[in-house]
C-alpha cells in the first residue's frame, strides 16, 4: 500500500481512497498519507515529499475550538503570528523570516497580490477542509514572498451527497457566531458548496468590537467522469477590532492601561473582498490532464484611526499622534494554465501563470493631528486632520512565470523530486499628487532538488536543496526610493524523517534546516545615508512534531521548535546589527494538545508556549515570552448534534502578541464559549 503511494500517477487518478484517508486523517490527526498539494502539483503524499508540510483540519478546529486562520495555523510547529490592525491580520513568522513579504497567504493554492504590507483574506477558517502549512522557500510553487513560508487553505469541496452541517455559538464579551455549510447535488451533472458565516463581539474594551461575515460558493459541472469545471464566487466584509495597542514606558508595556482604547469615536477599519473563479480540469487520457484557472480579485480596505500614543505617568495622560486615513483599492486578474503528464515512473507538472494588478493608494499623508487625553477613561473624541484624503498613487504589476516539476520514482524505496520556475514582473507607478513617476522590471528564479528514500513502509528520510527570492518591499508598493532593489534572493537546506507508528498509533515527523538570505536592504558602509542592497540573515533549526494513540481514548498531538537565526550583515540607522536576532522571531515555540474521549464525551486540553521575541533588530525591546491553556469539553448528543464548552486563555495569563510602534498589543484574557455543531 505505500509503496503505491509513491507512485504519482496513482494519486493523481484515484480519488476514492484519497476521502478514505482524509476521514481517517480528521479522526486520528494523522496527515503523512495526505497529498502533499501545499507542496507540489505531483500528487505526492506528504509521507513522500522531500519538504515540511503540515496542516490542521476542520475536525480539529472543532475540537480545539479556533475558528479564525490564524488561531489554527499557529498551532502547527514554529509559527508565529505578527497580526496588528495596520497588516490586515494574516502576518505570520516562520524559520526566522517574519511578516507579509516572507510568509505567503493562499487559498485553494492561488495567492493574491500584496499591496501595502497588508493581507486580509482568509481570516475566519470557516468552510475550509483544512489549513496547511509549507514550511521554507516556496517561490516554486507560489512567487515571490515566501522565504519562511506558505500557509494555505483549502475550501470544502461539492459533493454529489446531500449535507449540511450548522454552527452556533455565543460567549465572553457579547460573543456571538453563526456558520452554515450546505453540499449536494443539481440534477446529474451539477453540485454545489455554500458556505456561509458571520461573527460579533463586542471585545474586551471600548472601541475593540469586530464584525464580520462571508459567503463561499462553489458550482460543479461535471459532464463527464474526466471533465469537470468549478464556478466559484466569494464575498467577505470585516471589521475588526479598532485597538492599536497599550502604551509602553521604558519598553515595558503599562499593564495598569490594558482595558483602555485611545482610539478616537469615529475610528474605522474595513476589508471588503469579492472574489470569482473558473476552473477547468480536464482528464483527456491516461497520460495528460490539463488545468486552468481564470481569476478576479477585487479588494477594499479603509482605515481612520489615530494610531501613536505616549504615555505621561506624572500628568496620567496619553499624547496622541498619526490621525490616519488610508484606502486601498486592489484589483488583480489572471489565469494559471497547467499540464499534468504520467510518464511511466515520472509524474510531470508545468505551466504557465500570468496576471495583472492594479492598486490605488488614497491617504491624508503626512498624517498630521495631536490631543492629549486622559489615561484612564478616555474621552475618545472625533477624528479631524489638517490634511486631505486624496489619491496619492497608483501602481501596476504584471507577472508572468513558468514552472516544471517532476516527481521521479527511482525504484520502490526511492522519490526524486525536481523544480524550477522563473517569475517576471513588470512594474510601474504613477504619482497623483507630486514625485516622479517611474517603471521596473524584475525577475527571479526558484528551483528545488529533494529526495526521498523509504527505510521501510513507514519511515521515509529526505533531503532537499531549494532556493527563492522575497521582495524588499511589498511589490505593489515599491516607491522611488527602492526603485533600483532586485528581490532578495534565499537558499535552503533541509533534512528530515517522517514516520508512520505500527498498528495506526500515530506518526512524526522531525525537520532540521539552514536558511541563508542575500541582498537585503543595509546602510552603505563609507555613506551611512545611503541604503543598498549587500545585508544578509540566516536561519538555523530544529522541528519536531507528532501524534500519539495511546489507546482508542486518548490522543497526545504536540511540536517543539528550535530557531538560531540573526543578521549576518545589516547596518541601520542606529547602528550595526550584524549577530542580533530579527525583530518578531521566537527561538523557542511549542505546542501540546491532549483529547481523550469516553463515551459520548471528550474532553480536549492544550497549552501553547511562545518564547521571547524583540520589537526592533536592535534587540533592545523585547515581546515577553508567554504560555497559554486552552480546554473544550464535547458532548455528542446524537450522531447530528455536538454541544461543546470551549475555554481559551484559562489562567487569564497577561501577555503581548506583537507591538505597533512604540504600544503592545495586548492579547485577550479568559473567555469561555458554548457552541452547537450539528450535520444532517
């Protein structure tokens, strides 16, 4: 049977036990002998793939009780979020590489343009199968943008059986949740997927309450056995929480000022997005399987807030500064091309992507505007600026890029894996207020060589070499003054071992990496004033994760990670930054989940622990480490209805997530959440 599994053809045309192997996956946690479809376009299991992969499914977001992205990728080992309320949320830190330009966010495999620093879609985890995680450059599979990784999540699919499954749910803080999945089939060639969702609260202080709401849909035509054409249509509008942070004193966050919001009554923050898809795959023999995909992404974001406080301990009041007023208005449209071959022991996938952005920033910049208030009890008052909300520039970006990969099976024990892919990007900015305008082409090359060797059915060791490349600046967003930067090029070197345990007990896996980053962006030397490109970071460590059965009622699912990374060479302003760790990197993370089931009941217990981190590469501002207890107790009532209790934060432990500018932001405390799941 696994030896089977190293054969790509295989995978690629049999879809039946591929559900078997999920189901047993959503039960268990186990994942090795899911595709490998984060990672490579072969059909490979991940059992198989010379790359750490990993993901959490929807069952286990049930169990543990998260219900946004982010929540449940940062469970999986070494990850890290950075979210604030100026980067949409969906920022992450992975092997040493931390924020939107070196960690990349998709959906279904396809990542949207970045404009701004900014990603803000997906952020609830609602109607999704699962959310996966590849680990390292991922410029093969994805561009530009993804030195420390790729989190990817992918959408339930139509199914020809008729189900629908519901969720509500209220708790801390006014907290309320309502989802709705519903699949089955129109006549005999159509099927269907919607999924719908909507979250409140109103937060733990004034001015932290979030809206937000979505629509999913999905319609399969499937005429024949061998061709079948997705027509997908999304729509998403948030409003998340509009706290900027608590003020610091001294680099220490002022605990005292934690339920406090010095945000003004008339603050907004707002992501619409409204996405269409047409996809095509086409089975025209044994040997040929043809892909397309035709896309329109369309994104709106506001912010209005003021967004700088500093703290007077001896008038106990909070000067505040940056009355902000940003628009985003992003359109992207493309199409991915692709052609699957079975060749004898080769499984052989390339093609051609090509796409179009444009973004309209609109802001009332230099963000002047000052008050002083009171530290404690606020009086928030209105947002009023000197200065206009006006376009100020809008960009566009064309990229075209090519790729091949070929999964090679050498013999039974033995997988080589190869890759290579050129991205171009053509790239111009037009000023609508002053500057000079100006045009750009860049380029880079990805490549990945891997391989795996099967010690037996269960146990695969593997090696890979892989190179990528991140921008030094959000792509969408390049300005005059980083107008002559190529991308920033990266190697890696990985080694690893994934094992299956006998008798369906579990598995693990263990990665050990080195990460080397050139070309980012320094001070010159001999004129301190002036930046190029000649800095480097590297990135050394040590993953390890599992699942244990250790019996048919308990289940142990945990990781530890291990991160050395620094800059080798890095001048700023402040100084030289060569051997300090890079700002919003944790050397230490790990994660511990116990379930153990007796009945109709199951009781879940996780703990989650981030180690310190610095707020600047000076290392001179440290995020605290912290450790957080979660707990969900379930009672399956019936075989269609789960009541459960969820618990986050138990010990009401005081930490901070991340900082923005000079605040913290602080996490939530305790909350506790009833929930009815119910499938029919």
């Amino acid at each position: 049977m696994h030896a089977a599994l190293l054969c790509a053809p295989a995978l690629a045309q049999t879809t039946l036990p591929e559900v078997r192997v999920l189901e047993q996956a959503e039960r268990t946690g186990a994942q090795l002998r899911l595709p490998a479809q984060t990672a490579s376009r072969t059909g490979l299991a991940i059992h198989d793939t010379p790359a750490s992969v990993d993901g959490v499914s929807a069952e286990q977001l049930r169990e543990r009780g998260d219900v946004g992205v982010a929540e449940a990728i940062t469970r999986t080992v070494g990850l890290t979020s950075s979210a604030s309320p100026g980067n949409g949320g969906l920022s992450f830190g992975s092997r040493g590489f931390v924020g939107v330009n070196s960690v990349g966010v998709a959906e279904d495999g396809l990542a949207a343009g970045v404009a701004a620093g900014t990603i803000s879609y997906p952020a609830d985890a609602w109607g999704y199968e699962r959310i996966e995680v590849l680990r390292g450059p991922a410029s093969l599979m994805y561009g530009s943008g993804t030195m420390g990784a790729t989190i990817n999540a992918v959408r339930k699919q139509p199914s020809r059986e008729r189900s629908v499954e519901l969720l509500l749910s209220g708790g801390t803080d006014s907290t309320g949740r309502i989802g709705l999945g519903a699949t089955g089939p129109i006549g005999e060639v159509l099927s269907y997927r919607v999924d719908v969702y909507g979250q409140r609260s109103d937060g733990e202080r004034a001015l932290d309450g979030s809206r937000s709401g979505k629509f999913m849909g999905t319609l399969r035509i499937a005429p024949t056995r061998d061709l079948q054409i997705d027509l997908v249509a999304d729509h998403s509008l948030q409003k998340p929480s509009r706290y900027w942070g608590t003020p610091s004193l001294n680099g220490r966050v002022v605990q005292a000022l934690r339920g406090e919001n010095y945000n003004t009554d008339e603050s907004v923050i707002r992501y619409e997005e409204d996405r269409l898809r047409a996809r095509l795959r086409w089975r025209a023999n044994d040997t040929v399987t043809v892909r397309n995909e035709l896309f329109h992404f369309k994104t709106d974001r506001r912010w209005r807030n003021i967004e700088a406080y500093d703290y007077d301990p001896a008038a106990g009041t909070v000067a505040r500064e940056d009355y902000l007023e940003i628009l985003h208005d992003l359109e992207q449209t493309g199409n991915r091309f692709g052609v699957d071959l079975a060749l004898g022991q080769h499984q052989v996938a390339a093609g051609w992507e090509i796409s179009k952005a444009r973004f309209r920033n609109s802001s009332n910049s230099p963000y002047r505007g000052a008050s002083v208030v009171s530290a404690v009890n606020p009086q928030h008052g209105g947002w009023i600026s000197p200065d206009a909300t006006l376009p100020r520039f809008d960009t566009e970006l064309r990229q075209n890029a090519f790729y091949a990969e070929d999964a090679w099976k050498l013999s039974d024990r033995w997988v080589l894996l190869s890759g290579l892919r050129r991205d171009f990007y053509d790239f111009s900015r037009r000023e609508l207020v002053a500057g000079t305008p100006f045009d750009k082409d860049m380029g880079g090359t990805s490549a990945r060589l891997g391989l795996t060797y099967k010690l037996d059915a269960r146990t695969s060791l593997y090696a890979q070499y892989s190179r990528g490349h991140d921008p030094v600046t959000t792509l969408l967003s390049l300005n005059l003054a980083n107008r002559d930067f190529r991308l920033s090029e990266g190697r890696q070197v990985e080694v690893g071992v994934k094992q299956q345990l006998a008798g369906n007990l579990g598995e693990w896996t263990l990665a050990v990496y080195d990460i080397q980053k050139n070309d980012i962006v320094t001070r010159d030397a001999s004129r301190p004033a002036i930046s190029i490109q000649g800095g480097s970071q590297s990135s050394k460590g040590v993953e390890l994760g599992g699942v244990l059965r250790a019996n048919a009622a308990l289940r142990f699912e945990g990781n530890v990670s291990y991160t050395d990374a620094q800059f080798d060479q890095l001048l700023e302003a402040g100084g030289d930054r060569a051997g300090k760790r890079p700002l919003g990197v944790a050397r230490q993370t790990a994660n511990l989940w116990a379930h153990w089931r007796i009945g109709a009941w199951q009781a879940s217990a996780g703990t989650r622990y981030v180690g310190k981190r610095f707020a600047n590469n000076a290392n001179t501002t440290e995020v605290p480490a912290y450790t957080l207890f979660d707990a969900a107790l379930h009672w399956q009532v019936n075989a269609n209805t789960t009541l459960s209790l969820i618990g986050r934060n138990l010990a009401d432990k005081f930490y901070t997530n991340a900082t923005y500018g000079s605040q913290f932001l602080v996490g939530p405390g305790r909350q506790f959440e009833v929930a009815a799941n119910l499938r029919f």
